[in-house]
C-alpha cells in the first residue's frame, strides 16, 4: 500500500511539473504581451495551488491511453481558466478578497486595472492553447 501511495503521489508532483513548466512557456511566448502583464500572469497560475483541474486531465486521458505530450496545452488551459476565474473573484466589485492561498491577490500586488486585465489575458490564452490542438 505504502508503495502505491508513493507512486500515486509522485505522479501528482510529475503532472504539476509539467502543467507548471507548459504554463511558463505558454505565458512568455504569448504575442506582446507587456512584461507586467506576463509578470501578473504567471503570479495568478504559479503561486501555488493543487493543479486537480489539469491532473484530473492527464488522468483521464491516461485511462484512454493518450500521450502526456498530447494534454500539455489541454491541461494549461484549463489551469487558465481557473485562474482567470479567481482572479476575477478577487477583484474589489467581487469578493474584494485581499488574499488566496494565503498570499496576496493579484488586484493587492499588482493593481485591479493590471489584474482584470490579467485574467482577461488567461482566458484568451486559454482558448489560444486550445485552439492550437490539432486533435
């Protein structure tokens, strides 16, 4: 049992990885995107959080023998949207929360201007990434 949840576990740490990883590559290479904007990007994807959206993806497509190389983008843009989401739920006209995950939101580090915007940018990347798919 003990080496099932070890395997089990490092597989949830594989998945992060690679969503982490598709995620910075996706936010830096997105077309003119002014530095400030990629910087408050990549605060609301990589600041924590469990990644169950884009893990959920990898384990379902693994029940049907689908390549990880495959879900990559799938799984970033999903992890987009949550983001875009909570970002837009932060917001001051919204839940005016000041933290999430137990650091600052985006609104509070940023400004609410560069966090709508922000969230607004995830999204876009989001169905850009899905867009792309060619299957």
């Amino acid at each position: 049992m003990i080496k099932l949840q070890e395997s089990f576990f490092e597989q949830l740490s594989a998945y992060r990885q690679r969503v982490d990883a598709t995620l910075k590559k996706a936010i830096y290479s997105s077309h003119d995107t002014a530095p400030l904007l990629c910087k408050a990007m990549l605060y609301a994807t990589l600041n924590g959080g469990k990644r169950l959206r884009p893990i959920l993806v990898y384990a379902t497509a693994a029940c049907f023998g689908q390549t990880h190389d495959a879900l990559d983008a799938i799984a970033a843009a999903i992890e987009c949207i949550h983001s875009y989401s909570l970002i837009h739920d932060d917001l001051p006209a919204m839940d005016d929360d000041n933290l999430r995950r137990g650091k600052p939101t985006c609104h509070m580090v940023f400004d609410e201007a560069t966090a709508i915007l922000a969230g607004d940018a995830l999204q876009t990347l989001a169905f850009d990434l899905l867009a792309a798919q060619k299957n």
